[in-house]
C-alpha cells in the first residue's frame, strides 16, 4: 500500500470507531476484509489511527470535525504536514479536500490545544491533580510511548540483555526509572522474536511499574501475595527481584493468570498460583495492583480515554476500596500492603490511601506518583504499615 492508501485505511477504521465500534476490533475487522495489506501497512495503519485518538479532540478542531477525513487531515495539519499532500484522489490516496474541508483547515488554534485532548469531564479534576505539571502531561500524553524492557536479574543483567538484543538488531539503551528497565530503539517490533525474549532473559514491561516494584524490597523467604496478579507482570519483577521470596499469585478471575506458568517458566520463576477467592493469609506482604481508569497508561490505549464515564470512574473507586479491604485481611500482624494503580488520578490514588488509612488507622510509609514527564507510563505506588 502507497503511504497515502494506509491514511485511506485509517480514516475508514476511524469512522468505524466513531459510529461506536471499539478501537482494536474496528482494526482487526479491517484487516479480515482487506487480505492484501501485510504486516507493515497493518502496523503503519494501526500507528495513524493511534495517533488520530491519542489527540482525537485536537485534530478534530484542527481538521473541522468529527468523522475520519477530518480527524486525519486534522492531525497532518497538527504535525506541519499539508493534508493536500495526502488527499490527492490518486490510486487509493483520499479523495482530495473539497473547499468547505480546506476552509476549515484554516482557522486559528489556540496554544494550549494540547489540554482539549483529555474527556471534557475530566479535565478540570486532572488539573488540578497534576497541578503546575498539567500542561506538560498533557502534552506528553499526545505522544506514542516508547516500549521499554525488563532485564529479568534472575537469569542476566542489563549490559549482556543490551548486547543479546543487539545481536537479534535490536536497539535497547538503560532507562534512569529503574536499574531494571530498557528502553528500546530501532526493531522494538520484533522483540517478541528476539531470542533474549524468548529465552526470559527479558520482559515487556513499563519502567513505572519496574520503578514501583523496585520500591518493595524484599526479604528471602517473605511471604508475597500478589492479589490482583492479572497476567502476572508484576509477580514475576517481584520473583526476579528477590528469587528466595515465596510468591502466590490471585486474581479474581483465574483466565487473567492463564499464561502465567507459561511466562513463569521462561523467566525461570518460581510463582503459585491460588485460586479464585482463596488468596491464603499471613503473607509479609500483599500488593495489590488494582483495577482503574488506566488514565497512566492512555498513550498506548487512547480509545479508553474516550470510553471512560464518570459513572465507570466512581465505580472503580468504590471497587479498589473493597478490594484494599478485603486485602487488609490476609496481611500478617506487622506486614506490609502495597498499593499500585496506572492512574494519574488523585481520587484513585493520595486520596484512597488517604482514605484505607484513615478507615484502619495504619501508617502510610510512603507514596509516589510517577508521571509521562519520566518517560514511562503515569503511575501510582504507595506502602501502608498494617
Ligand atoms: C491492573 S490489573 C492487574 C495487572 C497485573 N498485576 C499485571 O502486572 O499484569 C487488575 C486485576 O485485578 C483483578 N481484579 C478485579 N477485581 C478483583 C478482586 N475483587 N479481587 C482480586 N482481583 C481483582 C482483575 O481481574 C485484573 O486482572
């Protein structure tokens, strides 16, 4: 496909996301009926229609609308390209911009667009959250986030995973976030057929969260209970932080944790799994990585800042504080609960906190909100003392 086609491509998905159909299926209905796109035009379609979202309401000004030929001509004009370059009508270019379409693409804009480009409703809570760092989260957020690594310790260490990489023609550099953490350059795509992938000597995993986990240390033999273990990111950082730790993975819905023995393996890790509403009691230590806006993580999911309700929000908020209850309880006497969430928000994070210590009466040790001005993904860590 010619350049110009793959916008083509992306103004059709786009309009098939705004009539209501979500991001990745739009995508993946696309490519079912279009066999004769490869792998690269499918990853370069997938990249405009990204980077439409992560701006969506800034383009839509700057292109004068709403619907898929605006949104993309919007975002070539945000980016200094001239959408008339692209709208040619040749081949399967788009059809060229009609005079009402190039008008629109005319009028002034203001300097600080970067902020339309969060839910209206949202908008005021986030600045105030972020405060004197709104301005420049918000630009941030617009941006693709780079994909970064975790150098699993367990089996090598950063310069050998950089040069293992390096031999598969992969770019990796070390990330300040965390002594863990890469950040990949050139071929980042084919890191999941790199052999150092392949072999656990590394995981896909933001510097954030490596950062978070790096701020728990842990003791040989402690008891940890990884609650909301999902895929198990963060059972297996804990695993390869500290191998002698005794590491039980949870999650409320077991499919979440399906490949978890599978990456555990590869990584060499050792990490078991409890079922479904048998976490166990006693442990040292229990994390809970709740369910949340993923507001942190919205550079690589843009369709979810659009679909989050306020209704959704408060939902999660009354969701993390039962479950930060209920992991209260299998918390040994003296042990310690960690509390992560990939949130920029302060009611999902200071203020739960805030809130859980006040309700038990324990002692916040300490809590960090890491944001995009990092590099990786907004995130949220605290430490209570039970
Ligand atoms: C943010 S994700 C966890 C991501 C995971 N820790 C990782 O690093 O890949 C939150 C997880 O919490 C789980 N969850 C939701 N409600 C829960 C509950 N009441 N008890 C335990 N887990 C729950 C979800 O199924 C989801 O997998």
């Amino acid at each position: 496909m010619t350049p110009a086609a793959r916008y083509a491509a992306a103004i059709d998905i786009l309009d098939r996301i705004q009539s209501g159909e979500v991001a990745e299926r739009a995508l993946t209905n696309w490519a079912r009926s279009h066999r004769f796109a490869g792998s690269k035009d499918r990853a370069a379609i997938r990249d405009h229609v990204f980077d439409v979202l992560r701006c969506k309401a800034s383009a839509a000004l700057a292109g004068g609308g709403a619907a898929g030929r605006a949104l993309v001509a919007g975002l070539l004009r945000l980016r200094g390209v001239d959408p008339a370059t692209i709208f040619t009508g040749e081949g399967f270019a788009p059809d060229p911009l009609s005079e009402v379409e190039r008008a629109a693409l005319t009028h002034a804009l203001p300097d600080d667009i970067a902020q339309l480009d969060w839910p209206d409703w949202l908008r005021d809570q986030l600045a105030s959250d972020l405060g004197a760092d709104f301005d420049a989260i918000s630009e941030a957020m617009r941006a693709r986030a780079p994909v970064f690594l975790r150098v699993n310790l367990a089996k090598t260490d950063r310069e050998r995973a950089i040069a293992a990489l390096a031999k598969d023609g992969i770019e990796a550099t070390p990330h300040p976030l965390a002594a863990t953490a890469l950040e990949l350059g050139a071929g980042a795509r084919r890191i999941q057929q790199a052999a150092a992938y392949k072999d656990g000597l590394v995981e896909l995993q933001d510097a954030a969260s490596q950062a978070a986990i790096a701020s728990a240390p842990l003791g040989p033999g402690e008891r940890v209970l990884d609650y909301c273990a999902g895929g198990g990111g963060k059972s297996l950082a804990l695993a390869a932080a500290c191998p002698e730790a005794l590491i039980a993975a949870h999650d409320i819905d077991a499919g979440r944790m399906r490949d978890l023995p599978a990456r555990a393996k590869r990584a060499g890790a050792k990490v078991s799994l409890r079922a479904p509403g048998d976490p166990g009691t006693g442990y040292d230590l229990v994390l809970v990585d709740a369910p949340c806006s993923g507001s942190g993580t919205w550079r690589r999911t843009p369709d979810a800042k659009w679909r989050l309700s306020a209704a959704r929000l408060s939902e999660l908020v009354a969701l993390q504080s039962e479950i930060l209850d209920a992991a209260r309880g299998f918390v040994a006497p003296g042990g310690r609960l960690v509390y992560m969430t990939c949130s920029l928000l302060t009611v999902e994070n200071g203020a739960q906190i805030a809130n859980f210590a006040m309700r038990h009466g324990c002692e916040v040790l300490s809590q960090r909100q890491i944001t995009p001005l990092s590099g990786g993904d907004g995130f949220f860590v605290a430490h209570l003392q039970l």
